[in-house]
C-alpha cells in the first residue's frame, strides 16, 4: 500500500472512459489506484454513445448495467438507408435474438451519462482522483514506474496505465507516429423530442449513406432528446483549417439528399466540429512498467461506434489478465505486472487492430458513388434481418481478446 501521496498500486493517467473503467476494474482487483486528469473538472463533451453488447455485458459484469439502462435508450433496430433516396438498405432487430445471442442489450446513451456512471463508481470503490495534473512523461525506475508532472510532481506506482487519449502524450515512449486525419468531420447536437419531431424511426438508430457523408440519429436520455451527428467530407478541413468551415459547406455536403436528412441538419451545435482521426495499429503498448489502453494504444474511426466499446474491453481484460497474477489470495504481487500487462497486450491488441482496420474500410463503403453505391445497396439489401454473419467477431462472447462475459471471481478484496 501507499507510504505517501504519490506513491499508489496503479497510476491511471487519463479520466476519460478508458481510465475509469481501467481505474475501476484494477480497484476491483483489490488495488490502491490513482486516477490524475489534467482539466480541472471530470467531464465529457459531445453528444450520444452507441454501446453494443461487447460493452454492455462489461457494464453487466461490474453491475452499472442497470443504471446505464435508467438513463439510457435500447434501441429496436439498428436502420441503414440511402441518404440520396431514402430507400431502407438493411435493418438489424436489436432487441429478441440479438440480445440473446450477445448476452446484453445494445444501448445509446448520452456520453455525459455513461461518464459520470464511471466516475461515480470509481468514487464509490475509493478511487483517488485528482484533477489539474499533466503528465509530461513516464519512466521505470527500479521496477516502478514514474510519472512526471507539469508541475513538477513525481507519482509512483507499481503500474502505470497510458489512458491519456488520441493524442497520448505517453504513446510516444512506444511509436513515433502521429494521428492520421480521415478529411471527414463531424457535427453533433441534441435537441428535445416533441410533438412536431417526424415521427419516423425515432425508436432505432438510423444511418443514412450517401456520397461523401453519412447521417446518424438515436434518441437518448429515455426518449425525450434526439441526438444527431452529421459526418462529411469537409475541404475546409483538408485545407488544414482546423476549425469551423461554415454552415454553407455543411448544408452544401448534404445538398442531393431527402429532405428528413436536409432537416436534421437544423439539429446540430454548428460552433464547434470534430474532426476524424485515427492511428495505424501498433503491436507494442508497453514501456518498461507503462501500459497503455484505450484510445491512446488504439484510436478508430468512429464507424463501428466501437472506441469507447474496445476501451470498455481493454479495462475488463486487464482486470482478468492481473487477477490471480498480480493480486493474489497472499496480498499484492507487484513483480507480476510484468507478465499480466504483456498478457494484456497480447490479447488485446490484435482484436483492436482488427477493429480499427474494419472502420476504416466500413466506413469507406458508406459514403460511396456511382457503381460503388448501386452495388453497396445489393449487398445490403441481400442481407436478411437475424444474420448476424457480420456481427458476431465484434459483439459475440467468444474468441481472442474478448473479456470473459460474467466477472471472474476477485482474489484480492477491496479494502473498506
Ligand atoms: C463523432 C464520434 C462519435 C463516436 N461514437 C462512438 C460510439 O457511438 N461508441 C463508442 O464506443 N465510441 C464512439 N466514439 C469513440 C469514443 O468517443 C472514444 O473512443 C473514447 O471516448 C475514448 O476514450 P479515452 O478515455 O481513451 O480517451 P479520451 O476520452 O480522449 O480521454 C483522455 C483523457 O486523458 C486526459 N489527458 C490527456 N493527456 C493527459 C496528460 N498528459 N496528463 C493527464 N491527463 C491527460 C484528457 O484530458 C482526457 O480526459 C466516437 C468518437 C467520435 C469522435
């Protein structure tokens, strides 16, 4: 255990989704963690969160499920349309055989929401958080690992997980590698569901496709809010301007599609876009006794809607590799660590890799012209509801990489 401030079992640098849930899960095990974050206050900004069954059954796992639900939707159908025509493509039931054959619901749910559930479990557990802490760099110093603050304070920990986000700060001790930019951007808002909301699939998560933008609608917090996101191929952006093109290039990008698109597009915050970005896969996530998780070891295209989903993943498998490892019926085993991050590592990194590829080329296929499109919308429409051909490798329960559906049984207790 601690002698001093900040010395801890487990130094979670981060406090998005993949640090709490890391923070979460390794305190679960029985470890003393600190989580450090550097903006002032813990937060999310941003619209909906999609969480398929992959991530649901680890919510399952560490009982926050069901308060996810009580604030969440479960949507019925997941809908892909043509944006240009509007013809249905391809639907997927979500609720029935699905859930069944995944062992959890699908859930939208307001990112805010899901955060503050994380947080909140971390408090309850004994997490130490601290805020206004930049991590400039980590080092192993006699099997422990170092971090180094901005403002010049040294936390030391057994472990220390890279949580820190697409553009981790610690990724650098394991690539030389920087973001890759999509040219996509997207725009995101919620509105109130009322009367005069169009009335059409505001039960299902709809994608519209079309040339060079796509569309996404769910409802969120119960079904009073609507959220929207728009994604579009953006020239202002490829011109390198990082920040707002103008409504003009918005409305222009979404300029051939069917007036329930052109509508939505009243729904989106236009002061601020997000631009698209990911990394190459890499199969190194550790340095000496830092390991990283989350978007930070594998950020993704958003298309799958899998980042904070794999995040969820990493947290769930870690738990397992360094349960029985490194916390043990005999108390806590640090020289452990060494062998339940490169578990860890190996297990999860070829299932992300996999994802990350995936996005980028589903998402290639939706906003596709020309031949491409007539032939995309084939494929699409061959494909029957209940064919969960291309589902089960990302939401089924079994294969590598994939955390164990119920909690395996803790070795350690979580002090009082
Ligand atoms: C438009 C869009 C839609 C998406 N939709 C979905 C979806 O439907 N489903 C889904 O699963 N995923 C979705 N994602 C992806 C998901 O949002 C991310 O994968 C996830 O939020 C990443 O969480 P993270 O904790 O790894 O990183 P972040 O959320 O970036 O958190 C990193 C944290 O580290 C802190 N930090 C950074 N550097 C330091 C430092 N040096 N010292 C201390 N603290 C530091 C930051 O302040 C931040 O709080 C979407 C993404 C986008 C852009």
């Amino acid at each position: 255990m601690s002698e001093h401030a900040t010395s801890t079992d487990v130094l979670v640098i981060g406090g998005g989704m993949a640090g709490l849930a890391g923070a979460l899960a390794l305190r679960a095990n029985g470890a003393d963690v600190t989580l450090v974050e550097r903006a002032p206050e813990f937060g999310e900004v941003g619209a909906g969160l999609q969480m398929a069954p992959n991530a649901s059954r680890v919510l399952k796992r560490w009982g926050l499920l069901e308060k996810a639900l009580e604030i969440g939707v479960q949507p019925k159908h997941l809908v892909f349309r043509d944006a240009v025509t509007g013809e249905e493509l391809t639907r997927q039931s979500l609720g029935g055989e699905f859930e069944e054959r995944y062992g959890a619901p699908y859930v939208v749910i307001h990112r805010s929401d899901l955060h503050r559930v994380l947080l909140e479990a971390c408090q309850e557990a004994g997490v130490r958080l601290v805020n206004d802490v930049f991590v400039e760099s980590v080092e192993t110093v006699d099997g422990r690992g170092v971090a180094h603050t901005a403002a010049g304070v040294d936390y030391d920990a057994d472990v220390v997980i890279g949580a820190d986000g697409l553009k981790s700060t610690l990724r650098r001790l394991v690539a030389n590698d920087e973001p890759v930019g999509s040219a996509y951007v997207a725009y995101r808002g919620t509105v109130p569901i009322t009367e005069s909301t169009p009335r059409t699939d505001l039960e299902d998560v709809i994608v519209y496709l079309g040339p060079d933008c796509h569309l996404v609608q769910y409802p969120l917090r119960k079904g009073k809010l609507l959220n929207t996101v728009a994604v579009f191929k953006s020239a202002s952006f490829e011109r390198g301007e990082e920040q707002y093109g103008g409504v003009d290039e918005l409305e222009a990008a979404y300029k051939d599609c069917v007036p329930a698109v052109q509508d939505a597009l009243k729904n989106l915050a236009t002061g601020i876009r997000w631009p698209m970005y990911d990394r190459d896969p890499i199969e190194n996530w550790i340095a000496g006794r830092m390991v990283l998780m989350g978007d930070a070891a594998h950020p993704m295209l958003q298309y799958l809607a899998q980042g904070a989903c794999q995040a969820l993943e990493d947290a769930a498998v870690l738990q397992d590799a360094s349960n029985g490892t490194v916390f043990t019926d005999d108390g806590v085993d640090p020289a452990a660590w060494d062998e339940a991050i490169r578990r860890f590592n190996e297990l999860r990194a070829g299932r992300t890799a996999r994802v990350q590829r995936t996005a980028r080329i589903w998402g290639e296929s939706w906003h596709v012209s020309g031949l491409a499109r007539t032939l995309r919308n084939l494929l699409f429409k061959s494909r029957g509801d209940g064919n969960f051909q291309y589902n089960d490798w990302l939401y089924g329960q079994e294969g590598e990489g994939i955390p164990a559906a119920g909690r395996t049984e803790s070795a350690a207790k979580v002090p009082a």
